[in-house]
C-alpha cells in the first residue's frame, strides 16, 4: 500500500512515504550542516535525512492512479491559490480511485471568531493567521534568513470553502474531527496539536472518468 504524508516536516511516521521541499530537509541530508545547526540554532525543527524531497507545486512523481492514501497536515495553506489547486488536482490524478485523501488547514473562521470575541487583538491577527516571516524571537540572524527558513501562509480556507474545491476537483468529500477517518493508521499520522481548531476534509476519489481537469488560466480569472 502506496500512502504519502506530503509536507511532513519534521514528522515521519512509519508505513508513510514523508515528503517535503523545505529547506532544512534539504540540508539534513548535509552532514555538516548538521553540526552548524547544533551550535547556532538556525532551524529549530530537527529534520530527517530521510525524507523524499520535492516540491509539491510541481507534477508529482508518481504515476496516475498508483496510490491508496494522501494526507497533507497545515501544507496547503502555504501554497497560493492557484498552487494549492493544482497540488489537489495532482492528489486526484495520483490516487486510486476510492482512494482516501485527508487535509488538514488552518481554520480561518476560528481566528477571526477569536478576534471579534476580543480574545485577540487587531495587532496579533496577521500573526494569528501565520502571513508574516518576522517573529519577536528572532535574533540578527535568524531575521536575515527569516525569508529562506519560514514559509508564510499564503491562502486560508474555511470548512465550506475546502470542501467545495475538493468536491469540484471530483472528490467525494467531507468534514471529518480530529482522528475521524477512514485512513486505519490515522492515530500514527495526525498530530494533536495541528489537528485542533483546524478544517479537516476526507474524500474519496470516486472515479477517474468524473475527473476533468480546470483549465488553469481560466480557473484563476474566473475566481
């Protein structure tokens, strides 16, 4: 069974094919850096060596109809809108059909819920919704590397709005609670912690022959 957890990070569950293009997954595959990284602190995360590198706005590497599960964890929202689209085209293309694809986002409505019940204010909104490099942590350095070590949201979704795209995109889709899933080893994979006040949609992919493919062009004016 073919099951790919794309934008992993960090988290590498076993049975999953883990991928990701950030760039400390490239340069953990650099023993030197390796050891620069435990004296300076430039990245925080401690990436894997093994994990599958690509960038996930590009054509993935498997062949259509070759996989049995997706799941992608707070990856999608950092793609644009016309990127994320095309990153849940290639996830219908790659799977199976009735194969099984989870995302996990961000909840846009919850965080501006949180600031018109007053319990954020106007200024910690942008940092609430995750659009900036800056944090008030950095030191010299890590402001000056900020632009190539942090990845920005660049598009938010809501339950309604995620459904409706997966749906049009030809999924059999729906919003699911944390660790609500057809995926058997879901317990392995979602993480507790990215999984609360967060839109979850499962689908499925029903059939090849209900897939057409949006012109891109055209999907970007009309929207």
């Amino acid at each position: 069974m073919l099951k790919l957890n794309l934008g992993c990070g960090p988290h590498l569950p076993n049975g999953w094919v883990n991928v990701d293009y950030a760039l400390g997954a490239w340069i953990a595959k650099l023993p030197v850096f390796s050891t620069i990284n435990k004296i300076f602190k430039i990245i925080n995360l401690n990436w894997s060596d093994k994990i599958y590198l690509h960038d996930l706005r590009r054509k993935f590497p498997w062949e259509d109809n070759s996989v049995d599960v997706v799941y992608s964890s707070h990856t999608l929202e950092h793609l644009s809108k016309s990127d994320g689209r095309h990153f849940l085209r290639e996830c219908y293309r790659v799977l199976k059909p009735n194969g099984i694809i989870r995302i996990v986002v961000p909840d846009l409505r919850a965080i501006i819920n949180k600031y018109t019940q007053g319990k954020i204010a106007a200024d910690e909104v942008v940092d609430e919704i995750g659009v900036s490099y800056d944090s008030p942590e950095d030191g010299v350095l890590k402001q000056k590397l900020a632009p190539f070590i942090r990845f920005p949201h660049k598009c938010m979704y809501d339950t309604p709005t995620l459904q409706r795209i997966m749906s049009e995109i030809g999924f059999e889709a729906a919003s699911k609670h944390a660790f609500e899933s057809e995926i058997d080893d879901v317990g392995v994979i979602e993480q507790p912690e990215r999984a609360g006040e967060a839109v979850i949609i499962e689908g499925r992919k029903i059939s090849t022959s209900t897939y057409k493919p949006v012109n891109l062009v055209q999907d970007c004016i009309s929207s």
